[in-house]
C-alpha cells in the first residue's frame, strides 16, 4: 500500500508541475493556430506552372527517352544488344534522344522558375488590377 501512496503522490506532482509550466492556455492556443495557418496557407510560389511550359516540356522528354532507348537498345534483330554489339546499336539517334530528353528537362526547370515571374491580372465588377514581378 505504501508504493501505492508514493506514486499517486509523484503523479499528482508531475500533473500540477507540468501544467503549471505550459503558460496561459490561449497564448498556446493562438501559437498552435497561427502555425497551422503558416503551413496550410499557400504559398505565392506554389502556384501552378504555365501549361505551355509543362506540356512541351514533359512531351519534348518523354519523347527524348524513347527516341534514345530505341537508339540504344535496337539491335535491328528483335533481341537486347548483348556485350561486344556496341556497332550494331543506333548510337547517333541514342545520343540525340537524350539531348531532347535533357531539353524537355530545361523547359521544365525554365517554366518553374517562370511561375514566381508571371505577371496577373485581375478583372473584379468595377476595378481592374495588374500586377508584375520583375527580377533582374
């Protein structure tokens, strides 16, 4: 019975100790709110990127690979080359593939660094704005 004492004893220490250092309820209340809102309001460089760059980008690498695994990979006999049939593999269309592939890459890199550059405008009954971030 006696351990039984001092564990509710240091129980109830440790609750009124704890709670006595937490501080005011609201002010960790607000705290805990304002960072929710810091990580779930978005961001203005979150927005989407422009679908000329995402579109033509993503098309222009995806073609680029498989232009250069067919370059690469087409012995022109039905089978995956095997060592020593380097020559019988395409390796002029392999190597222009994958500088399409690296090209649809930079158009992709280029259009998300344009998101934080593209102008806006906003037509709302009775005003009009635009807005333009330039970066030089």
């Amino acid at each position: 019975m006696k351990i039984l004492q001092v564990i509710t004893v240091w129980l109830a220490i440790v609750g009124i100790g704890s709670s006595a250092s937490a501080g005011d309820l609201l002010e960790s209340v607000a705290k805990a709110v304002e960072k929710e809102e810091q990580t779930t309001r978005p961001a203005a460089d979150q927005r989407p990127m422009p679908r000329v760059y995402l579109w033509s980008g993503a098309a222009l690498f995806a073609g680029g690979m498989a232009v250069a695994m067919s370059g690469f990979l087409n012995n022109r006999n039905g089978e995956f080359p095997e060592f020593g049939e380097a020559d019988s593999t395409n390796i002029a269309m392999g190597a222009a593939g994958l500088a399409a592939a690296v090209g649809g890459g930079m158009v992709l890199f280029l259009g998300k660094k344009r998101v934080g550059r593209v102008s806006s405008v906003v037509a709302v009954p009775g005003r009009l704005s635009a807005a333009a971030k330039f970066v030089w």
